[in-house]
C-alpha cells in the first residue's frame, strides 16, 4: 500500500511501541551499552538488528524517527538532523569544499550562511562569488575550481527565485555539487532533490518544528553523501540534535500539513491586503500571480509559505520604528515559523539595487488573519 506523506508523516519510524505508548518515549541517553564486543564494535551480520546506537553525538531513536519522515517528505535516501540550521548549514557546505575551492552563493542568501561564507572561508583558502540567481549569471561566474553552488529559493526577505532544474544541470555537467536552502518552503510546498540538488538543508527552527521552542536544523541527501557528512563534519564538528529537542521537533512535524495549508492561506489574503496600502510601494511574496518569475515558481513550487515582505513609501528611520513599536499583535523578533506573528524592519541592499532601503517582513503566525490587518491598519498610521 503507499501512503501519503500526511500518514508517514503520523507513523513513518514508529512502528514499535514502547508498553503500548501511541507516541514514543525521549531516549534521554548519551550512550548505548552492548553484550557483546562484536555488537559494540558493529560487526553483527543480523538484518533483524537494525537498531545499532552507540553514542548519541552519532545516533539516538528520536533522531531516527525524525530522520525518516524528513527523508520521506524530501524524497531523498538519508536525512541528519543537527542541533541547528547553522549546524546543517556549516556541515553540509564543509562537506563540499577542500582548500583552493571556490562557491557560487546567491547573494540575499540566510545571513548567517553569508558571513560564514565571506569572514571564515576565506581562511581556510575558499572563496566565494556572489550572484543575484540568474541562471546565465550562475554560470558565468563558475571557475575552474568551483566546487559548490549555494541556492536558496525563495530566499531571505526578498523571497528571490533559482531555477533548479536549470542550475542542477549546468552544475552536473562539471562536477560541481549544489546545496539550497529549502526552510522558506518547506517540504511539504517544494523537494529541490527531485529537480537535482544534491543536499537539502532546512533550518528546522522555522516550520517544521513550527511552536518556537526549539532550535534545530536538517540536511536531507543521498545515503552515500549523508554517511560521509556523519563520519566527518557529524562527528567532528558534534553539532548533531539532542534526543528531547527531536522529540520536540516530531511533536511540531506531525501538524506540518495544517500548518503550511494555513500559512499558504493566510499568506494569499496578507498580499492583497498590502498590495492595495497606499503606504507600499512594493510586495515580495513568491505567491504574487503578476510574479515575473510565475512559471518558474509554480514548475517547482506547491505553495507558498507566510513570509512577505513590503517597501514602505516612507523610508525615516523613526517612522519605520514606530510602526513596528505600534503593532499590538505583531511581535518584533528574529526567526520566524512559529505560532505568533512578527513584525522586522530591515534595512540594506541586495547587491542589486543602488542603494540601502527599509523593508518590512512580516511572519505571520497562526492567529486570525483579520485581526492581524486591523493591527498593520493602525500601524499604517505612521508611515504616511
Ligand atoms: C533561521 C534560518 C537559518 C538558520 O537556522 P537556525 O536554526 O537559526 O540555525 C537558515 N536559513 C534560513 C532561511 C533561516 O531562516
């Protein structure tokens, strides 16, 4: 029988139940002790015994599970889960270069993996070309000693689009391998593997955990490439997720669904509210149906998440920060995917525009869309 991705996503890794517990117990445990040396030293020839943990750096049941159903949900063979997006990130890009190597990045890329990528490669001797995402300008900029390509569709705060399947071959046809970024969307709205990238990471903080209570990433791919990455930047770096932080991270997966079909609503009636505000100049949000990369954005989207950002007419500093300080419902904060909605001006460029501009990013949690309009409708008040 082949289920949906909903009932995996309810039972995939769970088959066994501990004394008749419908949701498994936290293996709040660091080691895993053996009878035998041979078991230990995991050289035991029987297929039945498939649970082998040794340490929990390496490897622990509540990761399994997780594990399993993101692997699952990306289409994948393997999945790791790390004890941040960061830590996924970091390994994951580790993974693919040596010293001499050098990285195609999108430009409006997470900012954290940006900096890693500008102010610490450089000093391990990689360095790296920033692009806007165009596919020809991908290209062009590939050297002969490209070994990464680093998407991220939709991006950060200006939600900007690659084409995978573009990119992936261009890449594939000179050995390069490609990493995306795949939180924005999340498993469920898109799967880059089945347009051929080759590590999907995720900050699991955002969505997939979805309550705002525990930090932790992922990295879904092949098994070769997962069982390499767990052998050396896994077990060397140690950034893997602890048993009750993947327990928690179960807890938030099994409502991904209603979660991303609420998001995908609200985020549709939040664009045509700010589309028609005098006070905006400009929506970014990968749903627009005027999008200019549309056909793009629906071969390779399902959906659309709850981020959008807007460009304020006003630009004052002090009219940003009061509209921000203004909103009762919305907070401000970093991060995003959780229950509550929040609110961040931001101010910089993108590599292609003249020059520094506020924008606002909305996140909208799970509270009723009319009342969060009715909090930006005052707010408005002071970017007028
Ligand atoms: C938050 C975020 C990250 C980093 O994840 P952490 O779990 O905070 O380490 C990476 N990518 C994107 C797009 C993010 O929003």
């Amino acid at each position: 029988m082949t289920w949906g991705k909903e009932t995996h996503l309810q039972h995939l890794g769970e088959e066994k139940h501990y004394a008749g517990a419908v949701t498994p117990p936290i293996f709040q445990t660091s080691l895993f002790v053996h009878d035998t040396l041979a078991s230990l030293k995991g050289m035991i020839a029987d297929p039945n015994v498939e649970e082998r943990y040794v340490y929990s750096r390496v490897g622990n049941p509540n990761m399994t599970i997780v594990e399993k159903k993101l692997a699952m949900l990306e289409g994948t063979e393997s999945a790791m889960v790390f004890a941040s997006g960061m830590a996924a990130i970091t390994a994951a890009v580790m993974h693919c270069v040596r010293a001499g190597d050098h990285i195609v990045c999108v430009d409006t890329s997470y900012g954290p993996t940006r900096s890693f990528m500008t102010d610490y490669l450089p000093g391990y001797g990689v360095e790296t070309t920033y692009v806007v995402g165009h596919t020809d300008e991908i290209e062009a900029a590939i050297q002969p000693n490209t070994k990464l390509i680093y998407l991220e569709s939709p991006s950060s705060v200006l939600f900007r689009i690659q084409d995978f399947r573009a990119i992936t071959a261009i890449a594939k046809a000179k050995g390069i391998k490609t990493i995306t970024d795949n939180s924005n969307c999340s498993p469920l709205f898109q799967n880059p593997a089945a347009m051929g990238v080759d590590i999907v990471v995720h900050s699991a903080t955002k969505y997939l955990c979805g309550h705002s209570d525990v930090v932790a990433g992922a990295l879904c791919a092949s098994k070769a490439i997962c069982e390499e990455i767990a052998m050396r930047e896994g077990q060397w770096f140690g950034g893997r997720l602890a048993p009750f932080d993947s327990w928690l991270m179960l807890r938030g997966m099994r409502t991904l669904r209603l979660r991303m079909d609420e998001a995908k609503r609200m985020g549709a009636l939040m664009f045509d509210y700010l589309k028609n505000r005098p006070e905006v100049e400009e929506v970014y949000y990968s749903g627009d149906p005027n999008h200019p990369q549309r056909e793009l954005i629906e071969s390779q989207q399902t959906g659309h998440n709850s981020l959008i950002t807007f460009k304020p007419k006003v630009q004052a500093d002090e009219a940003l920060a009061k509209f921000a300080e203004s909103l009762d419902i919305f907070q401000m904060g970093v991060s995003w995917g959780g229950f509550e909605s929040l609110a961040v001006p931001i101010y910089g460029k993108p590599m292609d525009w003249p020059e520094e501009q506020w924008v606002v990013r909305l996140y909208l949690g799970l509270e009723d869309i009319e009342d969060l309009k009715a909090d930006l409708d005052q707010g408005f008040a002071h970017l007028r």
